[in-house]
C-alpha cells in the first residue's frame, strides 16, 4: 500500500493552526502528521489552509432545484411547503439520481465531505411501492458514490399527515408517497436496504407531526438495535410546539424524551423550551442547526449560546440548499445570534470550527473530522489569496476562514484519501452543467 503525503502551507490540527504541516495518507486514513515539517520532494504542495473536511449533517437534495424559484415573494414555511411538495411529486429514482450527483458534485466543491441525506421520498406518487421499494433511497446512494462524498441515508419514517389538537391527521395527496402504512412496514422496508462502503444507514423521525409515540418507540428501537444514528426534525416552528402540546401536552422534546441520547441529533431545535435544552444536554445529543435555511424559511434563530452551555454538540446542515457553503452556515450561528441578543463574540471561533467537523460522528462516522493519524483522510483546503482572504493574519486564519472564506475558496478536497477536487474543480463531475440539466428537466412545470 503506497503513501500519499500532503504538504500544507497551514493546516487546522486538533491543536490550531500550525505551519509546514506534512500528512501522511495510507490506504485511505492518516498515518503520520508533522508540523514544522520540510517539504518533502515528492509531496503534493498545498498552498493555503487545510482543514478537516466538513459534514453536512442535514440535506433534502431534491429542494436544491427550488433555488431562487421559492425564495421571493411573500409566505412562510407552510406556504413553502407548498411548492416543495410540488416538486417532489415528479421526482422519478432516474431524475432524483441525476439531480443528486450534481447537488452532491455542489457539496463536496463546497468543502463538505460526508452529506447526512433525510429521505423521505421513498413510494410512488400514489403511495404504491417501486418494484425495488428503496429505488429512490438507493438512488441517493448511488448518486453520493459517483459524486466521491460519504453518504448516511437517513431513512425517514413519514406516517401521518400532520398534527391537530384531535390526533393525526391522514396525508393529503401530495404527502402520499412519503407515508408508510406502519412502523413496522417502515422497518421491513428499511431491512432490503444493501448500502456499498461509502454509506451507511440511519434512522430518522419526520417529525412528532408525522410520527406518533408509539411508532417512535418502534423507529427508535430499530436504530438502537442497529446502532444506526437517528435523526428528527425538532421544533423548526412554533406551531409545532404548540399543535404537540394540545395533542400531548408536552414539548416535542419532551415528547422524544426516550430516544434522545448520544446517537440522536434534533434538526433545526430553533424554538426549544428551556426544559428541552436541558433534555438534550443531559443526554448527550447533537443539535443539527441550518441557518442558511431557518433564514430562508422566517424560522427563527435557534439558541445555540444556550444549547452549548447545556452540554449539547452542536453541527450543520444546509438543509434545502438555499445555500451551500460551509462557511457561511457556522458564521451565521454566531452572526444570528449577534443579531437576536445585540452583543458579539458569543459563540467562538473554536466552537464554530468544531461545528463545522461535528455532523460527521451524527451521521454514525466516529473516525471522520479531525486532522490526526488514525482518522479518515477528508482533507479541505481553502486559498488564503482571494478577494475575500487575501491578508489574513497568520495568528488568525481560524477567524479569517469561519468569518470570511465562502466555498468557491476550496481549492482541494480529499475525501477518504481520493483527490475529488483539485484546482477548484471536481475531477469528474461536471456540477454546473449537471445541475442546469437536472433541474431544468425537473422544475418546468412547478409552479412559483
Ligand atoms: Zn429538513
């Protein structure tokens, strides 16, 4: 087996940033690293800085192609909701496929190297399984694969149509294709799955709006057994908060209080009570927030300050890909919150770094976002000589890249020891063409 050495300008070790920093990699792993290290003659020259590659722990890929068609105009989530629906009715397993490998082309471009994929487009339109009942799941997969990032299929459990103070409501026409008939048939389903080696398998919960208790503890159960990560969207609205309390007289939180824990993430937790910051803190559970989205959305800032102090481990998803970029997802934790209390400098640079590695261990990859012998090799490097870059201190480039670098800065990424992008360029998708191909043969008929 041959050693590959990386020689970095700077790198971002567990440590901080140190100069002349030689990685070695073998068979897909770091083996060695060095800092203050000459540069070896054979060795691949990274100017710059290098990072741990990112985990994007929180993605719909379908919803990219509703970029700047869902974003003007007047609403709210629900009226979002609206025409995303509406465009996952036409997605077939062979256009999802395609328009995937460019989204996942787009994520790993971005610096994002592992991508947690919430699927919950699982049936026909009308409800019916496909031939293969996980063609559109495997889809995705196939799709991460030829588009080199580490892929976790979150396979949704999507049961009802909503929440009333009366119970669950049946699905309306356009949810028809997310639901399984049961738990159960949830859990059979998810059985056929066969995932090649950059995958793996989780578990998630739509909602507390989508699943009732019981299936949640059926849901749950099955991830605990498997030890499959499991993943659900947590009070993104406040009318989720308040259609579980008249349904059940508790938080959401509250409501999972059984399954959160160390494998569990809560996606979005952007109006949690205070007894429910306290829940996932004690519990050791991964909050999954999506500025970029929760902005787009009208959401709300999610109290990240408070999650943090509670004990939460806090990670990123860009969610419905209103915005792609690493970068700009962690700044806004700390810029939102700027904005929410008045006040600066409430999350650090170093919490902000962390964030952007933390999402990979929420998707089931223990041995992923740090740069040390032993790890994964995911290597994302990001030019410190672009318009927005150029003149960073050296005793600031943390700083210089959370608050200033955007994802056309990444020069290279290395995902699992294979070049993927090199020069600022994937090696073998062409994203941009892809992703005007793929949407245009998806969105002409959807309205907005
Ligand atoms: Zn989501």
């Amino acid at each position: 087996v041959g050693v590959t050495s990386v020689w970095c300008e700077w790198a971002l070790l567990p440590g901080g940033v140190a100069a002349d920093v030689r990685i070695d990699v073998t068979d897909g792993r770091i083996a060695a690293v060095e800092a203050g290290a000459a540069q070896p003659p054979e060795a691949d020259r990274r100017a710059g800085v290098t990072m741990p590659g990112a985990a994007n722990a929180h993605s719909h890929a379908f919803h990219r192609a509703l970029r700047g068609r869902s974003q003007a105009g007047r609403g709210s989530f629900w009226t979002w909701r609206e025409q995303m629906y509406a465009l996952a009715a036409r997605l077939e397993p062979d256009t999802y496929h395609r328009l995937a490998r460019a989204v996942f082309g787009e994520m790993v471009l971005a610096g994002y190297t592992s991508v947690g994929e919430f699927q919950y487009v699982h049936h026909r339109p009308d409800g019916t399984h496909y031939a293969d009942p996980n063609a559109m799941g495997e889809a995705l997969v196939a799709a991460a694969a030829d588009a080199g990032i580490r892929i976790t299929l979150l396979d949704v459990a999507y049961l009802h149509g909503g929440l009333g103070a009366d119970g669950y409501a049946p699905a309306s026409p356009l949810q028809r294709r997310f639901l399984s008939t049961s738990a159960e048939a949830w859990v059979e389903r998810v059985g056929g799955h066969r995932l090649p080696a950059n995958a793996r398998l989780g578990a998630a919960i739509h909602s507390v709006r989508a699943v009732d208790p019981h299936s949640i503890a059926t849901v749950a159960g099955w991830a605990a057994d498997s030890g499959a990560p499991l993943h659900a969207h947590v009070s993104e609205q406040t009318a989720e908060n308040t259609q579980c309390l008249a349904a059940h007289g508790c938080t959401p939180t509250e409501l999972l209080a059984d399954v959160v824990g160390g494998r569990f993430t809560a996606v979005h937790a952007t109006h949690p009570s205070g007894h429910d910051i306290e829940l996932l803190g004690r519990s050791g559970s991964t909050v999954c927030l999506c500025p970029t989205t929760e902005r787009d959305l009208g959401d709300g800032v999610g109290p990240a300050r408070a999650l943090l102090d509670a004990g939460v481990t806090l990670a990123i998803g860009s969610d419905s890909h209103a915005v792609v970029d690493p970068f700009e997802e962690v700044r806004a934790i700390e810029l939102d919150e700027r904005l929410a209390r008045r006040e600066r400098g409430v999350v650090t640079v170093d919490e902000l770094v962390a964030a952007l590695g933390r999402g990979h261990r929420s998707l089931g990859w223990d041995d992923v976002g740090t740069i040390e012998a032993g790890q994964r090799a995911d290597l994302v490097t990001v030019a410190l000589d672009t318009p927005r870059t150029a003149g960073a201190s050296p005793d600031a480039i943390a700083a210089a890249v959370v608050f200033a670098a955007t994802g056309a800065d990444v020069t290279d990424v290395m995902v699992e020891g294979a070049d993927v992008v090199t020069g600022g360029r994937h090696r073998w998708v062409d994203v941009v063409d892809e992703l005007r191909a793929a949407i245009a043969a998806l969105v002409d008929e959807v309205p907005g």
